[in-house]
C-alpha cells in the first residue's frame, strides 16, 4: 500500500503503528491509536505554524515545499526541553526531538530537512546553530537543509521546542526488496500442501 502511495503523492508520511508499543505500551487499544493520532495533529499544527506565523529566521511555503515535493517518504519529530532543564536545554530540545520512536528512521539517508525552532525571549542565536548544526551532523552530507526560528512571547521561560521534517529517508521495510522479502516469509508461513490435504480429509468424512 505505501509503495503505490508513494508513486502518486509528493510526500508519504509514515508513522509506524507498532511503534506505539514504545509510546503507550499499558494503554487500551483505542487510546493507544489516540496517542498516534495527536502526535500527528501537533506535527501538522507545527507545519501550519511554521509557514504562517513570522519568525526571527523566517520560514515559509516555498521552504516547506521545497522540501517535500518529490521527496518520497518523511519523517516528522517532535521534541522540547523544559525550564528545568536550561542548563543543556538545546542539545536536550534535539535529541528529544531526534530520539522520537515514532521518528523510527536512518537519519544520515535524509536528502533535505526543515529544521524550526521555537523559544522564549531568552532564547540565544548560539542555542539555534546548535540545533542547527546538530541536525546537520545527522544527515547527508549532501542534504539540503533550510531552518528558522521564531520568539513565542507566552512560553514558558527557558523552554525550547524544536520540530524536523526529514524527506528522502529509506526505509527498508518499505523498499522493494523489503516488500518482496515480506510477501515471501508470508508466502513461507502458509502451507498450502496442508491446507489441501485439510480439505481433502474434510471431504473424505
């Protein structure tokens, strides 16, 4: 199914469901899939917001799309770091963001990524190119990358939250010879030999 997705749409976004298991393991089933589903809607509020609220270091939708146009696959994380944790909090903000098991991807495969950053009035230029640079050690070399930053006056001093879009990842499961290995331990798993002689047995009685 994603690999035909993949072939009609700019971007396929994928958000591995078994990775809930690490998320939200002891939840009930519905609330486990409500975990996924509001992951989903604060990254996607988080691209609203990126292209149309002003920023310091502006982004807007010509970043944005070119990023995910013709990209294939994406990844979106989501990270932040608190108040209590100001000493560190850039480097802690990225690796919460990078280290999201729904962000379940080879980073270095990435081609382009869209990086933004958003923090109070105390947040430094320093703690940005941090970030920055942090994302830029993770990826391709060769791998465009565009950033911005933006002030929100109502967060919570000292905290910083940052959110990656990573296009162009490889997934291996969602290859083609991914797809094929699976269809073929499938195909391993069902004995059609003894399904037959079933019926057969069925019909003899």
């Amino acid at each position: 199914g994603l690999s035909k997705l993949k072939k009609v749409t700019d971007t396929t976004i994928v958000i591995p469901n078994d990775k809930l298991l690490t998320v939200a393991p002891d939840l009930p089933l519905n609330m486990a899939f409500r975990v996924s589903d509001e992951i989903l809607a604060n990254a996607t509020k988080g691209i609203v917001e990126m292209v149309t609220k002003p920023g310091m270091v502006n982004l807007d939708f010509a970043d944005l799309r070119s990023v995910l146009k013709d990209s294939g696959y994406a990844v979106i994380g989501v990270g932040e770091a608190s108040a209590a944790q100001s000493k560190d909090r850039a480097i802690i903000a990225i690796e919460n963001t990078l280290r999201s098991p729904l962000l379940d991807v080879d980073l270095s495969t990435a081609k382009r990524a869209l990086v933004n950053i958003i923090g109070g009035e105390d947040l430094t230029l320093r703690e940005a190119e941090t970030i920055f640079q942090e994302v830029a050690s993770r990826i391709s070399d060769e791998a465009m990358l565009k950033w911005g930053a933006r002030i929100e006056p109502t967060m919570q001093k000292s905290a910083i939250k940052v959110m990656v879009v990573l296009g162009g990842v490889e997934f291996a499961d969602y290859s083609e010879v991914g797809i094929k290995k699976r269809i073929a331990e499938q195909e391993e798993e069902i004995d059609l030999d003894e399904i037959f002689d079933s019926k057969e047995e069925r019909k003899g009685k």
